[in-house]
C-alpha cells in the first residue's frame, strides 16, 4: 500500500526541539499505544474511506476532516498526526500516554489542547509491517502543491520518490548497509530488515535525529548515525548495499537543503555513481534516484556511462523527461514560489533559466541507476528509457537482471544453444495483422509482471519461446523447428542466438541452471 502524503497545514520549524531520542521506553510506549488504535495504513484506509484517503496524497484535508469528526481514538490521533490540528487533552489521553509524551516533547500543549510536535505517519512495511515515519510538520511529501518550506533545515517524510528506491532495491541478507542522505530514515529502516549492520549518514543533523525516532517507533534496531556529506562520513568502509535518495534536483545554488545538491548541474549525482564503486564490496549493490542533464551535443546515454565505475556492471533507467521550463516551474512550485510575489518568482524562474542556458542543457531526465560490483574486465552496463508503468517493488527484477546479464557476458553462441530455457511466469503472446490476413504481420510477446515490457518477435522466436520449459536445449529446439517449417537447421542456429540474447536480457526467457 503507498503511504499517505503529507499537506501544507503544520508549520515546520527546524529551531524547535526534537522529540526526545533517548527514550525508547517511550518510543516503544507510543508505539504500542499507535497500534491498539489502529492507527495504522490499513486502519487509515478503513477510517477515512479511499477518496479521503487519496486526497491526502494530493495534499487536500478537508475530506479526512470531514472523515475525523467523529469520537473514535483513531480519529483523534489523525488530526493530531496527520492533520496536525490541536485536539482536546482529555480526548488523547484516552489513547495515548500523554504525560511521557509531553515531558520527552512527542506533543505540546496549548491551554487544554495538544498538539504535535512532529508529524507521525503510518507505513505499511513490504511484509505486512506496520511502521511509522518521523518527519517535520506539514513536511511529508506529496501533493501538487509542494511542500511550500524554505526552511533549509526542515526533514521530508515518504513521497513518491522515497517509496521507488525502497521497491527497487535488492532485498538480499547482507552484512552491510549504507543509507547515504538518510531523510527521515525510510530507507534504513528498510535495510534494517535485512542488514546485520546498518549506517546512515546526512549533512543535516536533525535528519539523524528523526531517522533515530522514525527506527524507535517502528521497532527497528538502531542505526550508525553519522553526519556529514557524501561518502566523507564512512572514510574508506565498505558496503555490501548502497541506497540513496540524494539532493538531485539541478538548481541555481543550494537554497534547500532537502532537494538542492549544492554542485553545478548533475555532479553531485555523477560523484556519487563513480565514487560508489570503490565503497562496495565484490557483489554489492548500490541503488540511486537520480537527475541528469540532456545537453546540446552529446547523448544523454554516452552521459550517463561515462559516470558508471569501474568494475561495475550498471542498469539506468530513465523514467521521465522534462524540458527546462517544466522542470523549473515544478521545482519552483515545490519550493512554494508561485504564492510568493509575482516579480520575486520571476527572478526566480529566470535565474533557473539562466543557469540551464549557460550549461547548455535542453532538458532534465529523472530515473533510477543501480551498479552491481562485479570487477568483470568489461562490464554491461544497459542505459534504456522507459516511460511505462511498471510492478513495484522490483527489486528481485533488479537481482535477476544483473544475472542475466552475467549469463550473457560468460556464454558464447555455442554455449547459448546448449543451454536450457523456460520462459518467464505471466508472459502472453499477442498476434497483430489486419483483420481476416491469413498470417500475422507481427508477433509480441507481452509481460505481466515485473517491467512490464513487450518485444516484437518472429514465427522462430515466437515457437521457441513457446516450448521453452527446460527440459531441451535451444539447439535441440531449432532443429525441431528447422525441420518443422522446412528450414536449413545450421542456417538457423546461426540467425538465432541474437534474438535469444534479447529475450534472455529482457526477461522473457530465463536460464535453467544445470
């Protein structure tokens, strides 16, 4: 289930103080006292109704206000959390243990009403998980209105973005993990479920803090919390997993800290793609959400590799374009520009023009890059673009891919057609012709699951991938063919491993391990 978003109601602080961080017994008290309201995704869901529950992620209250008027402990508890409107102490203390709240500063009081310090948002965790993330006041992502803070300071809950790197990420037990740029500390939460030891860094550190409250109220162990820029807080130490969601919007300077990487263009997001390779160890993985520039001249792709480590095998997947005044207008907006004065967000606009212009760039791609360490002499590294709806979480898609690809890199022609092949679950075949044609003008094959992709293939591809269940090698499978439609069975083998080659690469057939 996604997350709710967050709205523009609270006012974020960062001078005020945090919630104590000390205090698990309290955490753990909260906690505790969440769940028995079920204040929870699913109870969320069930309380409010899903337009009211939809809404929120478009940053509109009014009909979780509407939905919240009732009596009920949990509907308390999200206006109080969620909401953040002041609600009647005698009507949370019903619910929670308001004392060791007030006095670790969870809430604060105004006369005979409470009000939270912080936002407190329900996510449902990959297995059925109920966890809750910490962030700052009317700071949790979402909606088309943008946050609208220019507190530099001020910690961001789950949006979309935050939710992506988590599904795309690779699930495998590891001995490490490095959350870089940790926010309020969704992704080390996730790394948490199977890292033996997780690290977490930020520039901010009040991020620290939260993502120490976001881990306590979600029953997680503990993370290695240090603060600093980039890789500078870890030295030399490696990891088995990387994962960073990073400042990557490409701006004129750093004015918030929460997006704006503070480097010219994409180099922040190039730094941290080439430096990865020397922190991970052999197999690892590192995962980011990234921008790059399209610019005059050169292929955003050629770009793009050129950031890629050596050792590394890479997939980068750009999901989105923008053109330059797209992407000024959204990230203005985010930032709450366009309710400022008119002329003050003319400047602005202009001045992130100005910058585009100098640097020659025509537009702004968004998408994921993810290496594995594989120290082979010559990596794969795969730059596509696709656009399409996808089935999160990806990440065993992800894991699968790099060991296709090293499949590929290790098997010849030869060795291609004497392995064995099954095609992949939920794989359907479509045939496309004018209506009444005796043959097909093209065959697709379509996937169900996973990237969702489609691959035109011919009547050899089509029948191969058909009776592909393991138990014959693709040679064997040509030549039955060949023999079939009357064909030359060398002329065959020799015609097809290349499209064997795409359809192992994309997904569609999967290699039967001997």
């Amino acid at each position: 289930m996604e997350p709710l978003a967050g709205h523009n109601g609270g006012v974020s602080n960062p001078s005020l103080p945090l919630p104590s961080s000390d205090r698990a017994d309290v955490a753990a008290s909260l906690r505790e006292a969440l769940l028995a309201a079920d204040f929870t995704a699913d109870g969320l869901l069930e309380l409010l109704g899903a337009p009211a529950y939809a809404a929120l992620a478009r940053s509109e209250t009014v009909p979780a206000l509407r939905a919240t008027r009732g009596d009920s402990g949990l509907a308390a508890l999200v206006r109080l959390f969620l909401l953040q409107e002041t609600v009647p102490h005698a009507r949370v203390a019903d619910v929670l243990p308001v004392d060791a709240l007030l006095e670790s500063r969870w809430l604060a009081g105004q006369g005979d009403e409470l009000r939270a310090t912080v936002d407190v948002r329900p996510y449902g965790g990959p297995d059925g998980e109920d966890w809750f993330i910490v962030s700052d006041l009317g700071c949790a992502v979402g909606g088309a209105g943008g946050i609208g803070s220019h507190d530099e300071g001020v910690v961001l809950g789950v949006g979309g973005a935050s939710t992506t790197l988590a599904g795309i990420t690779v699930r495998t037990p590891v001995g490490s993990a490095l959350d870089l740029g940790t926010g309020s500390g969704i992704q080390a939460l996730h790394a948490a479920q199977h890292a033996t030891r997780v690290t977490a860094t930020d520039l901010n550190p009040r991020a620290l803090e939260f993502t120490r409250l976001t881990l306590a109220l979600s029953g997680a162990p503990e993370a290695d919390l240090r603060e600093g820029s980039l890789f500078e807080p870890v030295g030399e130490e490696t990891y088995d997993l990387i994962v960073s969601n990073p400042p990557f919007v490409i701006s004129p300077g750093a004015r918030l800290t929460y997006r704006d990487g503070g480097m010219g263009g994409d180099d922040l997001c190039r730094s941290l793609v080439q430096e990865a390779g020397e922190r991970l160890n052999e197999g690892g993985y590192a995962h980011f959400l990234a921008n790059w520039q399209h610019v005059d001249g050169e292929e955003w792709q050629d770009r793009l590799r050129s950031w890629v480590p050596r050792g590394c095998d890479a997939w980068i997947v750009q999901r989105e374009v923008q053109d330059i005044t797209q992407y000024a207008e959204l990230w203005l907006r985010d930032a709450g520009d366009h309710r400022q004065d008119p002329t003050v967000y003319a400047q602005r606009y202009e001045a992130w023009l100005d910058e585009f212009e100098a640097r020659g760039t025509r537009a702004v791609g968004f998408g994921w890059i993810t290496l594995r360490k594989s120290g082979a002499a010559e990596p794969t590294v795969t730059v596509e673009e696709w656009p399409h709806p996808v089935e999160q979480p990806l990440g065993q898609t992800v894991r699968e891919f790099f060991d296709r690809q090293e499949y590929l890199r290790t098997h010849d022609d030869a060795a291609l057609l004497a392995g064995h092949f099954k095609l992949a679950d939920e794989v359907m075949q479509e045939q496309v012709g004018l209506p009444g044609a005796e043959d097909p003008e093209h065959v697709v094959l379509r996937q169900h699951r996973g990237m969702r992709r489609a691959t035109k293939v011919d009547t050899v591809g089509a029948g191969f991938a058909g009776v592909c269940d393991g138990s014959l090698s693709a040679g064997r499978i040509l030549d039955a063919i060949a023999q079939l439609v009357g064909d030359d069975p060398v002329l065959l083998r020799d015609r097809t491993p290349a499209q064997i080659r795409l359809l192992v690469e994309q997904g569609f057939l999967l290699p039967v391990r001997a």
